[in-house]
C-alpha cells in the first residue's frame, strides 16, 4: 500500500509541473492576406523546439506570407515559467492586443492567450497548453 501512495505522490508532482510550466503553443492565424492561411494552426512542444522563429523568409519556422512582414520578424522562446516574444528590428513592428487596441511592443512576456499582429495584415494568435486539460 505504501508504494501505491509513494507512485501516486511522483504522478501529482509531474502534473503540478506540467500545470506550472507551458508545455505546447497552439499558434493560430486570425487574420491574414492570404486567404489559405485564415484559421491555419500549428501547434509547438516546448519541450522540444526552444525558439521559434516568425518571418517571410523560408528559413523561419512559421513562414508568414505577408509583404509588411520582414524576412525575420520575430521570435518565441521559453524565459523560465513564461514565452518571450521579441520583435527583431522589424520595419513594420509587432502588435500585442491589449484593451482593445494594439500597442507596439519590442519584446512581451505571456504564459496564457495573446493576439499578436505582426506588420499591418497578419494576426495570430498564441495560446499555451498546459499539461493535459484544458
């Protein structure tokens, strides 16, 4: 009987962890020039990928086919429990929707949803998963 409770006490701490930590990002387009890429989801384990890279050069992980979109727009990495998405210089910014408004950011921290708008089209949004449920 010990070791049932000593097992069941090991799977709380690993789900306390996953509720804690961001597992996955759930990336969905919103807005965009081209129509194919309306409602167009790509999810990330975090536990893999640490960056991830948004611009209109192929060399990005998610190609944003959208002429106010630099070549290397922006980037999403992991800062300890939180996502960090930085704008790289871009020409035409990075928007995060706050109140109702865009706001121009360099760089912005989240750990649940966030509208992003990169350029003056594409609007995405980021959503993170935590463990399991929803």
């Amino acid at each position: 009987m010990e070791s049932n409770e000593e097992t069941r006490r090991v799977e709380l701490a690993n789900t306390e962890t996953e509720r804690r930590n961001p597992s996955k990002l759930e990336l969905t387009f919103i807005e965009s020039p081209r129509d194919f890429m309306k409602d167009f989801k790509v999810v990330f384990d975090l536990s893999i990928i640490r960056e991830i890279t948004l611009g209109r050069s192929p060399e990005n992980m998610v190609i944003i086919p959208d002429p106010t979109v630099s070549r290397k727009h922006a980037i999403i990495t992991m800062v300890g429990g939180e996502l960090l998405i930085k704008d790289l210089n871009s020409t035409n910014g990075t928007y995060v929707l706050d109140g109702g408004t865009f706001k121009r950011i360099s760089e912005y921290r989240f750990n649940g949803d966030v509208v992003v708008r990169l350029g003056y089209y594409t609007i995405i949004k980021l959503s993170v998963i935590t463990g399991e449920n929803p």
